[in-house]
C-alpha cells in the first residue's frame, strides 16, 4: 500500500465534501468513484513491452496513471497498485498472430533466441523506462510484475479455465471460446456481428469464432507445460499476474484506448469466467499521442523518446507539464511550437517559484484549494487545475508567500517538481553562479548596468551585444541580471 500524503486537517471537510468522478469506458459514463475497500484502493495498469526505449506516446500513459494515484491519495485513499512488464508474448498485431515482439528484437540486436535473451534484453529496456520515469516525477507502483515471473500463476489460469469447460486446443495452441462468455464485448460496446476475421482480429481456420484467443502458444522456445512447450498468451499474463498482485476483485484497470477492443476484452472474459466475480468496477483509458495526423509508434516511424525532446530543449518537466493542459481523453497533436510554449509556461513558473516568490512559510487559501480540487475531482480535469495555478499567481490580493503556498498544494497533484530548494531550482534553470562567469564578462556586465541607469540603451545594447558574442546570455530580472550560457556553448 501506498500514499503519497494525506489531506491536512483543514481540508479534510472540503475533500469529504467533493466526489472524486471518473469516466468508467465500462459504462461509457462519468461516475462516482466508490472503491471496494475504503481502505485501499487496488489499481492494475498496463505496463510497457520491454523490447524498445519507450517513445513519448507511450510514455503518456504513466502520466495519466500518475496523476490518478496523486488524486486518489488527495482524497485520503490509500493505493495497491500494479504495473506489469510484459518480457514475451506481445505478438505485432495485438491478437495471435505476427511476430513476438522480444523475438523481433533479439533479431534486431543480433541476439540469439532464448529465455536467457529475453531476459537480457528486458532488463535492458525496463531499465530505460524506470530512468523515464524517474525523470518524469512518476511515483513508483506499490509493485511491478514481470510476466516471465508469473509463469506458473499463468498456467494454473489456464488449468483452471480448461476445467471449467472455457478452453479448446488447435494446432498452435489453447484457446479461450468467447462463446462460453455471454458477456464478451461490452467493453467499449464493440459490434461483434460487424467485425469479419482478417480486419481486427487475424484469420485461423481452425478457431471457432476469429474472436476467440490464444492462452498456450506452442514453440520451441518457452517453458514444458501439460499441453506442450510454449509460452502463455500476452492477455493470460495481466490476468494472472492482476490475481497473484491484487486480488480477482479491482477497483481500477487502466491503459490505453487502443488495449480496448482486443486486450482488455479477453482479460475480462478469462478473469470473469475464472473467478466468477466482476475483474473491475472501473475501466480508464488514455487516448493516443499523435504527431502529423497519426498515432505516435514505432511502426509509424515518428517513435519520439524523452532523449529526443532533450535534444530539442525541452525537459522532462516541460514534456508532463504539456501533457497536464490536455485532458487525458483527449487526443493530442504533437508539435515543436506546443512544447516550446509549454517550456515558457515551465520557466515562467520556475522563476515565480525559485526567484520572485519568497520561501516564507504560507497558507492555501481555500478558495483556490476547493476550485483546483474540484477540478482534479471532475474525472482529472488537469487542463483546468493547471488554469487554476496560473490564476493564483495572477491574483493581486494574494501574498506571494501564500501564492507559493498554493503552488506547492497544487504540485502534490500535478507532480512538476516544484518542491525543491529554490537555489537547486535556479540551478536547473540554467543560471550560472557569479563564480562560474568570467571575469571579463562580470565587468561587461557591470559596464552595462552603469549604462542602464544612465539610460544610455544604445551603450547597454552594444555592450550586450559583446556578451553574446563571448558565448552568454543575460536576463534582466527583479534581482539583477541573471547569467547562462548561449544555447550553442549549452550543446
């Protein structure tokens, strides 16, 4: 279990006041959110298939789930939560066909095929996502489960499925019969009837129904089992791994909208049938990160890792803080202009926070408290939280010592990092030192803030001019010029 801090006294009857609402893709409306246990609430998210660094559209996800466990512990809930790794299994199509993508990329990196391989190669990109999100200021899961570690609670799955009468054996594995499970599709109201074998769902012949999926896939490469050598499908791994973790009961499942139509549908149906009880009250889904019109992926070719957006500029902080002024079910348009916006809006507040604002202890005035939780409250409106920030810091009539305040309330939701010592945050600004700057350019500097006061601009400009082209930059700020390096001595 985990909680990241719970309400202050003071709060406490705002927050009993505010339901937290969530747009269940179960019902396909906004609901109160009521957990299982009052205690705990229990979350399972789709975590990432470690066979490549994780692009920007990936990465968004865990932005969404972040700020819903913030918002959960902001309402006084404690959290169980899960995130998988998926180390085999992922075929490229989504359902039983294609390749395995970590067979795919042991190819790619002239690895040869064995567990032992997956195994290297996973550690290798699961260890590139948990740097992403360390970088991004993501809270970490009460657990992480990696598929490859739960193999026996994905046999015994499937064992129990097969005696209950739910399961059929084919040529290339065992299958789960869709028709056992009345109930299959309502996830996102799919049309079954309409969809035809070879558009979604990839053509078997020998399958009875082309929705009906794979739980055992043979091979040579995988573990012995009663049915043969192979591996478990990529859906039985969630399912297991959700019961060994969490329970057969979940408050939450999360994940992506494209896991909708295939993944998360047969997760329900194997959960459902094994258990006998209801797998999830509550479905959320993010949608997609898109650049030029399509879906950011590696498929598309337009695969955008944070280290990318570090070479643009733009930090880690700048890439959530843009992600936050979208809703989470919203579809976003990538593009250089909106993070570079987004990297203004960053600075701005940094230098609120870590130079213009004194660190004087405030208080949060609850006016701005109950609108910023009433928008965190209404399904993780973020765009409207963020609007809520920059309003108090627009306000007049508010002490800054009481806008830092509430600045810092905000960020335990928004998770933007603020909360550090101002000088650590002017670093990360960018601003050097008076004992990092050269002698000649401190005199510069000096020279042109005698000509300032003469108001001598011509002589100021000139001067500035002469900084430049020694390799910095100044701004003038309320506390003086502030001194860093150009952009090109930066790279």
């Amino acid at each position: 279990m985990f909680n990241l801090f719970k309400p202050k006294e003071k709060n406490q009857e705002t927050i009993a006041k505010l339901p937290l609402m969530l747009t269940n893709t179960k019902s396909g409306k906004l609901e109160t959110f009521k957990p299982i246990n009052e205690d705990c609430v229990s979350i399972y998210s789709c975590g990432p298939t470690v066979y490549d660094i994780p692009h920007i559209g990936n990465l968004r996800a865990y932005v969404f789930v972040d700020t819903l466990i913030r918002t959960l512990h902001y309402n006084g809930y404690n959290t169980n939560h899960t995130v998988n790794f998926t180390d085999f299994g992922h075929l490229t199509d989504d359902g039983d066909d294609g390749d395995d993508k970590m067979m795919k990329a042991l190819r790619r990196e002239d690895m040869d095929i064995s567990l032992e391989s997956m195994r290297m190669l996973s550690d290798r990109y699961i260890k590139a996502f948990m740097d992403d999100m360390e970088s991004l200021n993501i809270l970490p899961p009460s657990q992480y489960a990696r598929a490859s570690d739960y193999i026996d609670e994905q046999i015994e799955l499937i064992s129990s499925l097969e005696d209950s009468g739910y399961t059929y054996v084919i040529d290339d594995g065992v299958y789960f019969d869709v028709s056992k499970y009345k109930e299959y599709g309502t996830l996102g109201n799919l049309n079954l009837a309409g969809q035809k074998a070879g558009a979604r769902i990839a053509s078997n012949p020998q399958k009875k129904d082309p929705h009906d999926f794979c739980l055992w896939k043979f091979g040579d490469i995988g573990w012995e089992s009663k049915w043969g050598k192979g591996c478990p499908g990529w859906h039985i791994e969630c399912s297991a791994m959700a019961f060994a973790t969490l329970g057969t009961e979940l408050d939450i499942h999360t994940g992506g909208v494209d896991h909708i139509t295939v993944h998360h549908n047969n997760e329900i149906a194997q959960s459902e049938c094994a258990s006998g009880k209801t797998f999830a009250r509550y479905w959320l889904h993010n949608e997609h990160l898109t650049m030029e019109g399509e879906k950011i992926s590696k498929s598309s070719g337009q695969a955008l890792t944070l280290n990318d957006l570090y070479q643009k500029g733009y930090t880690a902080d700048v890439y959530r803080y843009w992600l936050l002024t979208a809703h989470y079910r919203t579809r976003v348009q990538y593009s250089d202009t909106a993070l570079s916006n987004a990297l203004n809006a960053v600075n701005k507040l940094k230098r609120l926070m870590f130079e213009t604002w004194p660190t004087d202890q405030g208080t949060c005035e609850t006016k701005y408290v109950e609108k910023f939780h009433q928008a965190i409250n209404n399904d993780l409106d973020t765009p409207s939280a963020v609007a809520v920030l920059w309003e108090v810091a627009r306000d007049p009539d508010i002490k800054d010592t009481d806008k830092r305040a509430l600045v810092l309330h905000f960020d335990q939701i928004l998770g933007l990092g603020l909360d550090i010592d101002p000088e650590k945050g002017r670093s990360a600004l960018g601003y050097l030192s008076p004992a990092d700057v050269p002698e000649d350019v401190t005199l510069l500097i000096e020279e042109r803030q005698v000509a300032r006061i003469a108001q001598n601009w011509t002589e100021a400009d000139r001067i500035r001019d002469a900084i430049t082209a020694r390799g910095y930059q100044l701004e003038d700020t309320p506390e003086g010029a502030r001194v860093s390096l150009s952009e090109l001595d930066k790279v």
